[in-house]
C-alpha cells in the first residue's frame, strides 16, 4: 500500500507530555494513519528524519492575526516557526462581527485599518478565511471591545441593558457559526469602564454555548491580584472555563511577585477551569498607553500616526529631542506603538514552566518594527528555555504549545500525534535550532525548522513556504467544561 506521505525515524514527541520515542509516521490526506516500524511501507513522498525531532504542529494561543490570515494568508511570520494553528480574536478585539463606519477605536487598530473590519458577522469572517485559505488553521474568540464598538456611542461608560442584549445576541450568533468563546481586554480604556454585571451577562453566554473565556486583565500591575480574582469570578459565574492571556508582573515595583500570582492561579485551578498563556520575553508590545509611561523602564516606539519619522526611537529619546516631558511627548505620538521592557526574566521564567501555562506569541504583524515574538516565541522556547537553560523538558515544552492548548480551546483531533488525528506536524533540528529575530531587527525566521505539514500537506521546508495553502478554519465542534481536569490539580 502506498500513503501520501511516510515521515521514517524521526525523534516522536508526541504532544502528550510523555518521553519521546523513534517512529515512522504515514499520512493519506489530512489525517496520521500509522505510527511505528513501518518500513515495509512506501509513499508517495518520504522524508528521511533520522536525528531530527517530529512533534505535533504549533498552537499558537495568543495572537492578532484576525485580517493578516486574509490579507496575508502566506502566514511566514508563523509557519516559518513551526505554527500550524492560530488562536485570533484576542485580547478583546477581533475582526468581528464588526462593521465600522468611522475611526478604528484603540486597539482594534493593531488589527489594521478601518477597511480591513468589513465582516459583520462572524459568518463572513469564516466565509473570507475558507476563500483566502492561509496556510495555518485559524481558530476565533470573539472580541468583547470588538462588540462594545456594534453597539455603543462611545465607551467612557458602562454599556446599558439594551446594548449588554445586543452584544449578547450578537455574541450567540457567532458561537452558534463556530466561534470557540469570547475574549476581553479590560486593561484597555476602550472596555475598563465594563463593570462586572456587563462581563457576567457575556460570560454566561459562553458558557452556555461550551466555549471559552479569555481576558487581558484588568490590571497586570500593582492590581494584578484582585485582577485575577475578578477574572475568576466572572469565569466561574458564567461556568466558562478561563485562560488569563500572557500572565505577567508587570512593572518594576511588581517584580518578584510571580510565586504569589501563580499560587492564586493555583488555587483557583482546584476548582474551575484555568489557565494562562506566556510569552518567552521580558516586554510587551501594543498601543502607546498612557498609563504605562513612567521613566522606571525603557519605552520603545515602534510607530506613530501623526509622527511617522520619530518611531523605531525610545521614548525618551523623542521627549529630549522635542524638549518635552515622557507623558507630553507620547501624547503628541499617540495613536502609536510601543514595545514595553516592563517584566523581570525570573518572574517570566516562572510563568512559563508552570504546568498551567501554553505558549502564546501575543505578536503583532502589523506594526512595522514588530516585537522579536512575532516570528521567534516558540523556537524560543524550545532551543533557549528548555534545550540551553533546562528550564522544562522538552516533552513538556512541546505540551504546552500542542495538546495542553488544543485540549484548552476545544480544537478536535489537533495537539497531538496518534493515529487518526490531523496530520499537522513540524520537523525540526534540536541542535540547530534558534529564534533570531531580536528587538533591533525583528523579522527574521528561525533556524533549524526542517518541516512543516499542515493537514497533511507539506507546507514549509527549508526555510521556504509552499505556494499552496492547507490551513482550514476551526469551528467550535465540542462543549468545553469548567470542571478542572487532571492538569488542573
């Protein structure tokens, strides 16, 4: 019998957590359909993987790839790392169900321009995907600043009942289209003012629909504390299970609070559904905000609006040259993007090798001078974090970007290598293998990532993608709970 495709003696590490083991794995179509001593098989293409490492395709959980998977559905920033699957729709702002008539509200612009919002309902977004077919797997959460923008005049305020009930229904339409669950960015300003009675009426909605919630929390500083508890609580009234996007300490005089934060993540666990996504980096990259400006740390601006010529500058660089304050000169920037160095590499370090963590890049394609995750978080944390620094084993690295994160977002058959799963696979030279792309020059594409299979099809190799495109998008199929599960305890 002769399969598609007969990947031999490759290193199996297969998503589970467990110890790797050697295997030769065959693919017919877009599914694994053997694993094992298969040499009395032939294919139609075989790869010869001796002394490389095979493990499922990556998932990246955190990104803002919602308009890039159609406008630019190459995907090179992801596949070139591995990713076969992208999480959209983060931080509480998505590309829909959203149809603007005027300016693009702070920060769905890091998602692009006014144009690129032209998907008023999630079933048009899922319509554009399957036409520009990208060569990675789209999975969407819908962006609750995304819906405060259908439904409200402005957003200094907490949305009425009338508007909660448009949201609301316009957030069930999109779960009953595939949407996998909601997520919020209440740090933002755009969505700070929501109280509790707004986000528990939407909550509620996910939970009822299976889905998941995913939240940018109210405050990642000093209040990071009551932040989570607020996010706890919420999950646990709408009965959805919880994912905190890039858990982090953020700002020097929080740093060395991680142990306090991930016994509270702990602790929650027992009882409920949580978890949390982790970035392999010491800054963060979004809008220029206001609030985070403070002298204490190093302010990168990476684009401006009305100041183009000023960006790829620190911030306070800009303000000596125009003899303004910090707090004067990223006005007069604004709307911008900064990357900011605001997190201790011990603290981060911790959240990543905890076993409730995934991996997430939290990138952003469309700022011009990207921050270095973009194109390098997961080789990152395979080569730097867990093959240089032993920081987690390699099995349990490759859990936290495969089946710790299909498992949490309820993408079927995805995360892991068994028999009857889709073939979405990533080959690659531990020894060679490196995340180079810095934060002075930032695009550039990891070393060392042999292969890239995206349902079934060979997708990247050597460093070059394939000109057809396999990528699929992934509608919710299963009810996710938020009873927790053997992780979780």
């Amino acid at each position: 019998m002769s399969h598609d495709l007969l990947i031999r003696r490759a290193s199996l590490i297969d998503g589970s957590g467990r110890e790797p083991f050697l295997a030769d794995v065959a693919i017919d179509g877009d599914r694994i359909v053997a694993i094992g001593d298969l040499g009395h098989l032939d294919a139609r293409e075989t790869v010869e993987a001796q002394g490389l490492v095979l493990t499922p395709g990556f998932i990246d959980v955190h990104t803002h790839d919602d308009t890039n998977v159609i406008r630019t559905p190459q995907m090179l920033p992801k596949l070139s790392q591995g990713v076969t699957t992208v999480v959209v729709g983060n931080c509480g702002i998505s590309a829909s169900p959203v149809r603007l008539s005027g300016g693009v509200p702070d920060p769905m612009n890091l998602l692009g321009r006014a144009e690129d919002f032209r998907y008023p309902t999630f079933a048009a977004y899922a319509e554009a995907i399957e036409q520009a077919q990208p060569s990675v797997n789209v999975a969407a959460l819908i962006g609750h600043t995304s819906l405060r923008s259908q439904v409200m005049d402005r957003f200094d305020r907490a949305a009425s009942d009338p508007e909660i009930a448009a949201m609301r229904e316009q957030l069930e339409t999109a779960l009953a289209e595939g949407a996998v669950g909601m997520s919020s960015g209440l740090a933002y300003r755009n969505a700070y003012h929501a109280p509790t009675a707004e986000m528990n009426t939407l909550v509620e909605t996910v939970g009822r629909a299976g889905g998941v919630y995913t939240t940018h929390l109210r405050d990642e500083f000093a209040g990071l504390p009551e932040a989570m508890d607020e996010a706890f609580a919420t999950a646990r009234h709408g009965r959805a299970p919880l994912v905190i996007s890039h858990l982090k300490c953020a700002g020097a005089g929080n740093w060395g609070n991680a142990p306090k934060a991930l016994a509270k993540l702990d602790d929650a666990a027992r009882s409920h559904g949580v978890h949390c996504d982790c970035y392999p980096y010491t800054a963060g990259s979004s809008t220029l905000d206001l609030g985070q400006v403070t002298d204490e740390i190093d302010i990168f601006i990476t684009w401006s609006d009305p100041h183009p010529e000023m960006a790829r500058q620190p911030l306070k660089t800009i303000a000596e040259q125009w003899g303004l304050s910090l707090m004067d000169a990223a006005r007069r920037l604004q709307p911008a993007g900064a990357v900011y160095h605001n997190m201790s590499e011990a603290d981060m370090r911790q959240v990543l090798a905890h076993p409730l963590s995934m991996v997430g890049s939290d990138g952003l394609p469309n700022d011009p001078h990207p921050h270095p995750r973009l194109w390098g978080a997961f080789p990152r944390v395979l080569a730097h974090y867990s093959r240089d620094l032993k920081l987690l084993p390699l099995t349990e690295a490759v859990r936290k970007m495969t089946g710790l994160s299909a498992t949490n977002f309820g993408l079927t058959d995805r995360g892991e290598i068994r028999v009857g799963a889709f073939a979405d696979l990533v080959l690659f030279d531990l020894d060679a293998l490196e995340d180079t792309a810095t934060y002075t020059a930032p695009i550039a594409q990891a070393s060392g990532i042999e292969l890239v299979v995206v349902n079934g099809m060979v997708s990247y190799r050597h460093g070059e993608a394939s000109e057809q495109r396999a990528g699929r998008l992934l509608r919710r199929q299963v009810r996710l709970s938020a009873r927790p599960s053997r992780t979780d305890s």
